[in-house]
C-alpha cells in the first residue's frame, strides 16, 4: 500500500518515471538498481520533550521571575487571574510543541548532523538486507537510498562491486543527487543518480552475451515510513 505522506514530494507520474530510469539504466549490465525512498530514518521522540520542556522553562523563567521587568501576565492579562489559567496556557503551550515537533525542519533543527548521519546510515544498511538485495545471483545490487526528513541519501553497493569499484566511486553520484534533494527536487535527483549508477555497471559489469540479465529485484520505487 502506497504512502499517502508521499504525494507531498513525488507525484504518480514521476513515482513511474522512476521506475522507467532504473528500467534503461539496467540494460546492458548484469547489476541490479534499487531505489527506495522513507520518510524518516532518525528517532524523534525527543522533539516534543525538548520542545515542550523549552516552553515550559520560558513560560517559568518570565512569570516567575521576569525579563527586564516584564512579566508573562502583562501580555496575557487573563494569566493574573485564578492558577488555573496558567495551568491551561501552560497545557496551551505543550499542545503547540507537540503539533511543532511533527514539522520536519523542527526535527532536523533538534537533531544533530552526526546522529542524523548515523542513523540514515544505519536504516539504510538495515533495510539493503530486510530487501534481501545481498542474495542477488552475482552480489551486484546497489541501493539508492533516500530519507526525506533529513534530506540525506545513501548509495550501498554490495561485495560483487565493492571488489571492483571503491566506495568513493558513488561520491560522484552521491553529490549531485545530495543538491537536488536540498532544492526539493526528488524525483530528478532519484532519475539523476540511477543514469549515473547505470553507467557505472554497465562500464564495470557488462551483461554477458550469451546469459542475458534477468531482473531479480522489481523495478519500481521502493517507498516506506
């Protein structure tokens, strides 16, 4: 079942254009493409606490015990009254952070580079042999890996071209694709980076003449929360 949440990056047509480059980027190689796309690869849970816990002490520090001479009260006049209402404001403020901490740029803003990093890397390697694309006949498979909350990519390959090809060599497709996804342009990013991955394979692993290619793994865009 389809991704609702998917509809905000990658139209239906695009979904299929997708498909269709990793389709004439396979042919004439022996390696299978795999593009796959999730919403998220780092844990959030934190946000809403950080974020709630913020309000909190800033709603305290300025009632309690004023900045410059202002207190909370003087903007919320309602606040003076009965402590009930400042439990409420307060309940008011937790109620927005939680609706904040769903926003993927306050997620990012809270989460840092390396553990982001960290933790797109790890999902990507996770889900490379949920997929079972370690079990390909030749070990030619490469993962195109993108997590749309961090707006970063991963590019596995597996042993059969890891032996011939360093892993510096998917920096070159990492680059641009990386820019692309920082202008919000997914679908040419994905389309971009298999071209590219497709002339890798087909440089370094030619399908045999007489043993054509068979696809093992489908074509189409692999999407996932």
């Amino acid at each position: 079942m389809k991704q609702r949440w998917i509809k905000k990056y990658l139209t239906e047509d695009q979904i299929t254009a997708i498909g269709k480059a990793v389709q004439q980027a396979e042919l004439g190689t022996s390696g299978d493409i795999v593009p796959m796309v999730v919403r998220r690869s780092s844990a959030v849970r934190h946000v809403p606490v950080v974020l709630g816990l913020s309000f909190a002490l800033v709603f305290l520090g300025v009632e309690v015990l004023g900045f410059n001479g202002w207190y909370m009260s003087d903007l919320f006049p309602f606040l003076m009254g009965h402590w009930a209402y400042q439990v409420g404001f307060l309940a008011f403020l937790m109620l927005i952070a939680w609706g904040l901490s769903h926003l993927h740029p306050v997620q990012r803003h809270l989460t840092s580079d390396e553990d982001e990093k960290e933790q797109v890397w790890k999902r990507a390697q996770l889900e490379f042999f949920l997929h079972r694309l370690n079990r390909t006949h030749k070990k030619t498979a490469v993962l195109i890996f993108v997590s749309i909350m961090e707006r970063r990519a991963v590019i596995l390959a597996d042993e059969g071209i890891a032996k011939i090809l360093p892993s510096n060599t998917w920096e070159e497709v990492l680059k641009p694709l990386m820019e692309f996804l920082r202008r919000g342009e997914w679908s040419t990013g994905f389309q971009d980076s298999i071209h590219r991955s497709g002339e890798l394979l087909k440089t370094h692993f030619p399908e045999p003449t007489n043993n054509p290619h068979t696809n093992q793994i489908s074509n189409n865009l692999i999407i996932k929360e």
